[in-house]
C-alpha cells in the first residue's frame, strides 16, 4: 500500500488499446511537473500505454525495461502447465463463436440466486467490509496520515458505488459480456506464451486493449473511469531544485477527492517518484532471478568435476 496514491493516480485505475502504431519518436515527459501528472492521466483515459510508458519512465529506464523484456521473449522460463491449460480453456471460452449466450447461460443462475438471496443483504456487507478494509488501512504503518485519509475516501466512493451498483440487472448482464468477450478477441492470444513473445511495445498495446475493455465493463455498471480521469487537475505544491510535489483533485463516483504525487526532474522531463523507483526495484528483481540459474548450473559443473575427479 506504499503506493497508493500512484495507484490512485493509475487507480484512478485504467488502461486501453493504443489504436494505431506509433511511429514517431518516443514522447517526452514534460518539462513542468504538474503538465507530467496531467499527461499520465490523459494517456490513461485515451487507452496508450505505450505513450503512458514513455511517459513515467525516463529514456534509461526504458531501454533497461526493454532489454529485460527482450531477454524474457528470446529464454523464456518454463510456463507451469496446469495455469497455461486453464488461461487456453478461458481464451477459447470468451472467443468461441457461440461465447456470448454459453457465458450468460452460465451466470443467469446466478444472477437469480443474487436476486433471491443477497440483493438485500448486499449493503450490509459491503458495509462490513468497508470497515474491515478501512481498519487495514489506518493499521497500516508505511502509510502517512494524508495518504490513509485519501485511501479511505477512495475505499467509502467505491463502497458507496458497489451497494447501489445494478449487479443483478440481465440487460447489463449481456452487454458486460459483450465487453468480456469482444475484449478477448481484439486481443488476439491463445495462451500465455503468445504474450510472453510479443515485442515490448506490442505487448502494451495489447495490454491497452485488457485495460480499455476493464474500463468498459465497469462502465456498463455506471462506474465511469474515463470520467474520472477527465477531472484530473493538477498543480504544483511545492518545488526543489529536482524535486516536486504535485496536488491532484479528481471526481471519483461523485466525490471529489486530492492527493500528492512527488515528482523528481530527471534529464529535463518530470516523473513519479514512486513509478520510477517501482521500475528500478522490479529491474533489480529480475536481475536477481536471471543470475540464480547461472549460480546453479555452476555449483553443478562443480559437483560433476568432483565426481570425475573421484573416479
């Protein structure tokens, strides 16, 4: 939760499909720190996270992202059977000709056993676990006082939207699974390794298209994130030399709602602080995973020269 207000930021969460191949240069992030925050909120709502990339990321990062996705496409680590076998079954499931009305057949229970047996109770529980959630929060210790208040008036704007969302309705029903499935398709995969091969950026655009069909689902149900997004405003709080902090305020499910991003200035062009300190951190774990094989293979060789040796 020690990022919660870039995942406010992202969360205010959303990501879609790139529509047509970028040809130009990559973008560069701007050179004033609250147009950076506002860039990053625009790329979202237009579904590019190729250019939401370029943007939270400076030039060195990126090309070290890029080299590591690379490596990952060309050696590929082993795929464990039983989870690839389940994501082929779903994909040929919500891509099958006849998805649509197998998948409602499906849920139609359901949605009368919702009717039946939980529609009444729905706000009571979502009350409970708001409270639950919201004591996580304030227990949190890594969390500062203004990053807990924010965190529980996202939590109560999103609880408030789940005890009145229209869950049960059949026409919603369907159109989210029109969504569902037409999402599947446009992304054009069978399995997990189709994903894993794909060239870096094309890997962001079809990932833009999981996160636009993620954004329309939950439209259908009248939680508008492009909404959301399109409020962002941003100003800057307080500037250091190469250092910022940045007041964000946005509308989220009729709350209107603030919270500070740092920002560091790095080769002209501001970024999120805890963006690019998430990317080193995830590039040193790799760096990690990618040399405990090679310690292995050597304490092997080791072993065999050993028994030669003995023989």
């Amino acid at each position: 939760m020690k990022l919660i207000n870039t995942a406010a930021m992202a969360g205010l969460l959303v990501v879609s499909l790139a529509a047509c191949k970028r040809d130009e240069a990559p973008e560069a992030a701007p050179s004033d720190p609250a147009a950076a925050v506002e860039a990053l909120a625009e790329a979202l709502r237009e579904n590019d996270l190729v250019r939401f990339n370029q943007l939270s990321l400076p030039e060195d990062l990126q090309q070290q992202t890029r080299e590591h996705w690379e490596l990952q496409r060309t050696e590929p680590s082993p795929i464990d059977p039983e989870e690839d076998a389940r994501f082929r079954e779903m994909m040929a499931r919500l891509t099958a000709p006849d998805a649509e009305a197998q998948i409602y057949a499906d849920i139609e229970p359901m949605l009368n056993q919702y009717e039946a047996e939980f529609k009444a109770q729905l706000p009571l529980m979502v009350a409970m676990g708001s409270a639950f959630a919201n004591q996580a929060i304030q227990a949190n210790e890594t969390l500062s006082a203004e990053q807990k208040q924010h965190a529980s008036e996202v939590l109560g704007a999103v609880a408030g939207w789940v005890g009145t969302a229209p869950i049960g309705d059949r026409d919603r029903a369907r159109e989210a699974i029109s969504v569902v499935t037409d999402t599947a398709r446009r992304t054009d995969v069978e399995s997990m390794d189709d994903f894993r091969r794909m060239e870096h950026d094309e890997m962001l655009r079809r990932a833009s298209i999981v996160w636009e069909g993620s954004k329309d689902f939950f439209a259908v149900y009248g939680f508008d994130i492009n909404q959301s997004l399109a409020s962002v405003s941003a100003e800057a709080a307080s500037q250091t030399g190469d250092t910022a902090s940045v007041r964000v305020k946005y509308r989220l499910l009729g709350s209107d709602l603030s919270f500070d991003v740092p920002m560091e200035r790095i080769d002209g062009g501001w970024y999120s602080r805890d963006l690019v300190q998430s990317a080193r951190d995830e590039l040193e774990g790799r760096d990690e995973v990618l040399d405990e094989p090679a310690e292995y293979e050597d304490e092997e060789i080791v072993e065999e020269d050993d028994l030669e040796d003995g023989y």
